[in-house]
C-alpha cells in the first residue's frame, strides 16, 4: 500500500523559516558591524582632532621657545661683539685691556687707573686712558642702538686681600665701591654730552649702567704674595649681562605646555 503524501511545511509566502532566520541574523550581525565601524570612524575622527589640536599647541611652544633662544643667541652675539670693538680700538689707541673667555667682561688693569694701595682716587696722569675708556665704551654701545640688547653694564671695584680699615669702617667693600664710584664719577663730570653714559637706559627707563663693589671677593690671581699679585687685583671690571627671557614671557611658554599635556 503507498504510503501518503506529505508536503513541507512552508511560511505563507513559500520561503523556508529556516533560511529567514538565517537572514535575520546575518543581517543584524551586519547591522552591529557597521555600526561599530561608524562608532570607530567618529572615535578616530575625534582622536585626530585632538592630536592636530596638541600639535598646533605644541608647535605654538616650540616656536616660542625658539624665538627666545634666537633672542637671546642675538643678544649674546653682540655683547661680544660690543666687548671685542672695545679691547680692539682701545689696543689701537695704547690701551690694554682683558677680555673674558665668554666676552662679557672687560677687565682694567690698576696700571690704567693708579690705584695705590688703600686708594680709590684715580691719579691725574691716568685720567686721560679713563676718559679713553668712557668714549670708546660709550660710542660701541650707541652703534646701532646695541646697547637695546645690554640689560645692565657693571662698573665694578675691587681690590686686594690685604685688609683695610678706612671710609667709616666699610673695609674693602667700600673701599671697591669707591673705586667703581670713582670712574662713573669722572665719566659723568668730563665726557662729553653725545657719550655721556648715564643717559643710556634700559627699555623700563631706569639706568643702563650699575655701580657696586666687592672687595676682594673675587681674586685674579691665585696668590697675592708679591707687589704685581696685589696690584692686578686692585682692579675695575666692565661687565655686560644681556637681555633675558621675562617671567611672564616663561609662564605663557608654560601655560601651552600645560594645554598639551
């Protein structure tokens, strides 16, 4: 006997339930995957505007820093040349002075100004070379305006170790003050009006040129046992500092590191 024909059950549209299912679910997994990709490209998008803005910050502060080390590189490169100027044309005129390894420091032998022993007055004989020394000073600085990169030029005294009990008891402090004071005093009063160097200033309007003394702080000479030790420390020193970076020009450098971070 046949046996009875059945047929498949089949949704109502003919298709196999099955293979909808299927369908479904490999459309949901696409569904999920775009989606992802989409959350991906916003995330990645987000990433590299943020990384572009860290950048920009970033090469905000770099480009500062790099202006104040060409400013200051610019300001160190004429200091030199204002201090080598002067030793050159005083050499041309008779007058031998010492320059420092950095180029910063002039240094005026006691020869140049007389200074004795427990004296700060400079001798009449050797007024003459510090007027010399004033002109030439004054006409480097006044070169193009150089002295704009200068912040303070130092007249500064010294002396030997010897002690010294004088000028009210100051000791060889004062006694080096005076010796500084001695020298500006004689520029002031015997330049002439276009190198007067007090009228130089500093961008704040306050002197370019600073008076002060140290005694016998600061040897040049590893002894101080013969007339010629003691001699090369009784001594004026002209000493050049350059414009600096502000502490506000650093703490706006470091506001944008701080953005980058």
């Amino acid at each position: 006997m046949a046996k009875p024909y059945r047929s498949r059950r089949r949704g109502v549209d003919g298709s196999d339930p099955y293979w909808i299912s299927f369908t479904d679910l490999m459309t949901a997994m696409l569904t999920v995957f775009i989606l992802a990709v989409v959350a991906l490209v916003v995330q990645l998008t987000r990433a590299e505007a943020s990384l572009a803005a860290e950048r920009e910050v970033a090469e905000q502060q770099r480009t500062q820093f790099e202006g104040q080390i060409q400013a200051l590189q610019a300001a160190e490169d004429i200091r030199a040349e204002i201090v080598q100027e002067v030793a050159a044309e005083l050499e041309a005129q008779g007058i031998e002075v010492t320059v420092s390894e950095n180029n910063s420091v002039l240094r005026i032998p006691t020869e140049l100004l007389g200074f004795d022993q427990a004296s700060h007055e400079i001798r009449p004989e050797n007024q003459a070379a510090a007027l010399t020394i004033g002109n030439v000073l004054a006409s480097a600085l006044q070169k193009d305006d150089r002295f704009q990169y200068i912040d303070t030029v130092f007249v500064e005294g010294h002396t030997d170790n010897r002690a010294y009990t004088g000028l009210d008891g100051t000791g060889n402090w004062g006694l080096s003050a005076f010796r500084a004071i001695s020298l500006w005093q004689l520029w002031e009063e015997s330049l002439p009006s276009d190198a007067q160097l007090g009228d130089l200033r500093r961008p704040d309007g306050s002197p370019l040129f600073s008076v002060s003394g140290y005694g016998e702080t600061r040897p040049v000479t590893a002894a101080q046992d013969t007339d010629a030790e003691l001699a090369a420390n009784r001594r004026i020193e002209i000493r050049f500092t350059v414009v600096q970076p502000t502490a506000e020009d650093l703490e706006e450098i470091l506001e944008l590191s701080n953005q980058s971070s």
